[in-house]
C-alpha cells in the first residue's frame, strides 16, 4: 500500500484537483490523508466533501514538517508518497514509481521523477527534466545533492522502513525540510537517489507559492542546513565533502557560476526587499 501524505493549508482554489489526482490513480492500493494544517479558508470544508473517501486529520497550523510528520504516524501503508495540495499527479505516477521500486536492489532509496510545471490555470507552461544520475556512485551524487536540492517533494516516494530508521522531518529548521530530510537520508546514512525518468506530476507556480515568495530565505536555509549535515560527519569525512564540493562548484558551466556569484552578492550587499524581487526573476531562469 502506498500512503499519499497531502499537507494542507489555505488551499481552497486547487484542493478538488489535487485530491481527485490522488484518488484516481490505477494503482489501487492506497491511502490518502489530507492533514488540514490550521487552514482559515474553504479548505476544511472541502476536504469533508471527501470523508468518504480519505482520512482527514486537522491540527493547529505549525508548517509543512509538522502536517507531513503527523501524516506519517497515521499511514498505514508501506510507502510514503508526498502530494502538496497545490500540486497534481497523473494518473500512472503512484504505478510508475512502484513499479522502478522492483528494479532496485533495496529499499534505502528516495525515488522522484520528472514533472510538468503549471500555472494557476493548470496549463503547462514548462517541463522539467531532472539529469538522471541513476549511474553516479553515492559520493559523486552526495556532492551534487550538497550543491543543490535534486528532485521535486510531490513527485518523491519512499519505503516507510527509512522513515522509521533514519527519522522524519525536522520541525525545528523551519523551511527547506525536504532538502533537510533528502542529505540526511544520503549523507548521513548511504541512502540512494533514484530518477524514474517519465513525467508523473504536474507541480504548480502561482503567486501565493510558498516557495516563490521566500526566495532569498530559501538559498540561506539551503546553506544553513548544507552546513548543519556535513557537522554530523566525522572530521576526515566532512573536509573530503567540503574539497570534492569546491571542486565540483569550480567545474559547473561559466553561465551558471556567474549566476550563482551575482545571486551571492546581492544577498550580501542589496536590501532583503530588492534582492527577494531580484532573485525572483532570477529564479526564473533555466540552467544551461
């Protein structure tokens, strides 16, 4: 059984979708939770309209960590599947990503696959194709995780056992749990990345995005949090991490390494406000 975890907040205008994406699935062995995390719109209200058909849990609103963490203690299923409520999964995605499951060696892997990028509309306005590193040693795949976040949360899937193992979400670090939670998994205790190269979500960009509107406190938790994992590993081991990442910062495309420096630099010398509206646009831009 697959678990599909949907953390819930102020949600109203792409609920209904997101929850009949996760319901109509060809995989038939499934749960959907919905934890409703202190929502103040329709989003309740919504979520009832399903009773029926999915569990619903409702809390005080602490963040995405704690709605993701009280969903996990009540799955019943094998597999964790995170969906956010803005988010859509196609029909195949829960099949497909069971079905990769069968062609690894272990369970000790976070799966996540390509995804089409809409807008408030749902129209496509991108695809993205993640560069598969399926082949890459978990060295060289932890030092470009170092670099930067790989994968999408919505399109991820993991094995319960891991969760049990290594821990849940950090609720304490307040932003960027998911990358919190992927270094962790790998740095820390040699779990794999594995892409199932088919797009099976539909991720969502619209104005009241989370992650549109903290772009510059986004890049400082990605550091922050960089930092936090290699302090967990034995001295030899972090400075072998910290000279292979300086090495392959080094290496990365001139286009991108100039971006990255002018990104640096405005958050070190322009005010919050310019930056964050700078950045924005920035992180509009496709990486060559």
């Amino acid at each position: 059984m697959v678990s599909i975890i949907i953390p819930v907040y102020n949600a109203q205008e792409y609920l209904e979708e997101c929850l009949n994406s996760a319901l109509n699935q060809t995989y038939d062995k499934i749960e959907v939770i919905a934890v409703n995390d202190g929502s103040t719109d329709r989003s309740l209200d919504i979520l009832e309209k399903y009773s029926n058909k999915i569990k619903i849990i409702s809390k005080k609103n602490g963040g995405t960590a704690s709605a993701l963490n009280l969903g996990i203690k009540n799955m019943n299923g094998e597999w964790f599947k995170w969906l956010s409520a803005d988010d859509v999964l196609y029909p195949n995605s829960i099949k497909e990503l069971i079905d990769a499951t069968k062609l690894l060696p272990n369970r000790k892997y976070i799966l996540y696959s390509n995804y089409d990028i809409i807008d408030s509309h749902g129209k496509i306005v991108d695809r993205k194709t993640e560069p598969n590193y399926n082949e890459l040693d978990s060295f060289s795949m932890n030092v470009i995780l170092l670099d930067h976040f790989v994968g999408n949360g919505t399109t991820s899937l993991i094995h319960k056992s891991i969760i049990d193992e290594f821990g849940m979400f950090n609720e304490t670090i307040g932003y960027k749990e998911d990358y919190e939670l992927w270094l962790r998994y790998s740095v820390l205790y040699n779990c794999g990345l594995h892409l199932v190269p088919k797009n099976l979500a539909k991720y969502r960009v619209h104005k009241k995005q989370l992650t549109k509107g903290n772009v510059t406190i986004s890049l400082s938790q990605s550091n922050t949090i960089r930092k936090y994992i290699l302090g967990k590993l034995a001295p030899e081991e972090r400075k072998k991490y910290e000279k292979a990442l300086n090495e392959y910062q080094k290496t990365k495309p001139l286009t991108s390494r100039g971006r990255h420096i002018l990104r640096d630099i405005m958050l070190k010398v322009l005010p919050k406000s310019v930056s964050g509206s700078i950045l924005k646009s920035y992180m509009s831009i496709k990486e060559k």
